[in-house]
C-alpha cells in the first residue's frame, strides 16, 4: 500500500489525465487542536470524489458542496451567492475554517481549532505525474507553488522539510514511501507486514529458508531469498527505511543487523527475551568488534510494553513502536539511552520487558 500523499497525488493525476476538474487542497496553518497537520494534503474531483483528508470529514464535505457538480445538479439553482458547485480555473486561494467557535463546532475542529488551506485548481496533469514519478522511484521531492500565479517548479529534496507559506510561494516536500525489511517469513513476520502496509510502508521480506517461504501468503509483500545480510546491502537503507529481524536464529540476525546499523535506517530491531538480546550484544561485541556505543541504535527486546503474548498482538507493539519512532514520539527506552549516554553510568541500553520467549 502506498503513503497518502503518493495515493493523492496519483489520484489527482488520474483525474487530470481524463480531463476531469479537480483541486489540490493543502493544509498551510493550524491555531488550537487541528485533525490534521500542516501539510496534509486531499483532492477533489468535481465528481464529488475525495481522497486524503484535511479534517475529520466536516470540512471535506463543505468543499464537496462548494466545488462538487454532485451537489450542483441538485441545489445549484439554492445556491448562496459566491457558490457555484463547480471547480474553477485561476489562481490559487486560501480558505480559513474555525475563526468562531460556531464554526469550529460546526466543522468538528476541536477545543476551537482554526485551520486554513490553500486551494489549487484544477493542477497540471504532466507536472504531477513527474512529481509521482519521482516519488515512485525513491527521490524525495520538493513542489513550489507560486500562489499569485499557481506555476509549479519540482526540485529534488536532499532531506524532510517543513512546510514553507511566505505569502508567495507554497513549498511541500513529499518523500517516497517508508519501507521496512522484514528478516524472517515466520507467522509473526506475516501479521507485521500486514499492519505495516495499511500504515503506508513498502514491505520486503527476507527468508533463505524455504520451508518458511513456501508457507507465505501475504499479498503486496516482496518476499526475496538471499541472505539477509546481502539484502540490506541491496536494498540501499535511508533515514525513511526500518529493518527487523525476526528469525532468533543469530546466523540470519547478526549481520544483518550489523549491516543496517552502518545506515540511516530510523529503526533497527531484533525479537526476543532480555537475555537474548544480551548475548546479541555480547557476540557482536566479541565477535564482530563492535562496542556498547556502536550498539546503542539496535532496539530490543522490540516493541511497546503491552502485555502482548500472541503473535498478533506481539506485532502490535512493534509496529507501535515503529511508528512512534517515525513520527518522532519519545519512548521510555530512548530517555534512558540519553540519560545513561549523558552520565556515562550505562553502557547498554535499557529495554522494555520482554514480550517473546523465543
């Protein structure tokens, strides 16, 4: 499954592409408690069709009434003035919602939440399919957007960077799909790799075993049969990149680890007890040369403290905690690496209670 943004943008350049009307809407501002972040994307065809969201749905379905002939074919002729149910051409425009608290209750922002967007009309098909294109093949992207006259520019994007709103130019940057490898086909593998892809991720799963291949059976997954260290080296690891290993067997785990460690991968993490993972730490550290620092990215036991004792639960809260890293939430474990990094009174990181038994 891809990202949102990849899907809303490949929609739109669906629609574009049959000569549909359609707007590119962008959250640029939030005041107070927004749903969503400043830039969210959604898009509109005149259809009345919607994909991505700026909102909870209230305010979605206000610019459906607004730009969708669905609405028009029935209440155009009740239309209040200024409304037109149809997506016009021109420049973009900005639209505030929540000013009052009226209108925040009525458009489901809470605690009176302000949000503005800016609306860009009917896009250029070719300019979003190249930014599509892009996307698809792993560059990070930047999209400028002069708003006095709508012309977009596409440049290349070295890193993640905040929405810009000057006044005069919209700049967004979209990143490729996060992937996350996956070492092991196991039944735990396969729950993972589910959640995974319904959060947005590009999965790969790796498994030279072929009894445990041979019982895969989650569809959108590539499943690859090299050793796992080979693997990360071919996957070309980046900071939007995750690697998991899940077999307990050290001569698939280790170096593979090992590899993605020297990466930019934002999560490495291995499954299994405490003492498991110490004598992951031990091995590498006599075996491999590897010391306490050179460690201290490699996460497990994995996952968020749940109490989970099932592999779908197990899943749960790894992918939780995936997640959380992604989106830059502290976890109790990287507190204490700090602390203990800053004290220089531990030389391994604490870790969450063990949920597996291996």
């Amino acid at each position: 499954m891809e990202n949102l943004d990849v899907t809303v943008l490949r929609t739109l350049q669906g629609w574009r592409e049959q000569g549909r009307r359609a707007l590119l809407a962008t959250v640029v501002r939030t005041w107070g408690s927004s749903p969503r972040p400043v830039g969210s994307i959604m898009a509109l065809c005149e259809t009345g069709a919607v994909v991505g969201s700026v909102s909870g749905g209230c305010i979605e379905d206000d610019l459906i009434y607004r730009y969708s002939r669905a609405h028009g074919a029935v209440q155009g002729s009740e239309a209040p003035p200024g409304i037109t149910h149809e997506i016009p051409d021109g420049t973009p425009e900005r639209v505030k919602y929540g000013v009052s608290a009226d209108e925040a209750h009525r458009f489901g922002l809470p605690c009176g939440g302000t949000l503005e967007l800016v609306l860009e009309f009917n896009p250029d098909a070719a300019s979003i399919a190249a930014l599509v294109l892009s996307l698809a093949g792993g560059q990070m992207m930047e999209r400028r957007t002069e708003l006095a006259t709508g012309r977009v520019t596409l440049r290349a994007a070295q890193a993640p960077a905040s929405l810009i709103d000057d006044g005069k130019v919209l700049s967004n940057t979209f990143g490729p799909e996060y992937r996350m490898l996956l070492i092991g086909a196991g039944q735990l593998t396969e729950y993972l790799a589910t959640m995974a892809l319904f959060s947005g991720f590009a999965v790969t799963v790796c498994d030279p075993r072929e009894e445990y291949r041979t019982a895969w059976a989650v569809p959108g997954v590539t499943l690859v049969t090299e050793m796992p260290d080979d693997v990360v080296r071919e996957f070309h690891v980046d900071r939007r990149s995750c690697v998991i290993a899940l077999t307990h067997d050290p001569k698939l785990d280790d170096l593979a680890l090992l590899e993605a460690l020297e990466t930019e991968a934002f999560y490495v993490g291995a499954i299994g007890s405490r003492r498991n993972n110490e004598a992951r730490h031990a091995r590498m550290i006599e075996h491999f040369d590897q010391t306490p620092e050179s460690l201290a990215r490699l996460r497990g036991p994995i996952g968020i403290y749940i109490g989970s004792k099932t592999p779908p639960e197990i899943a749960v809260s790894i992918m939780a905690e995936v997640l959380a890293v992604k989106n830059g939430v502290p976890l109790p474990r990287d507190m204490d690496v700090a602390s203990a990094k800053n004290s220089r009174e531990a030389s391994v990181p604490s870790a969450p209670t063990c949920f597996v038994t291996p």
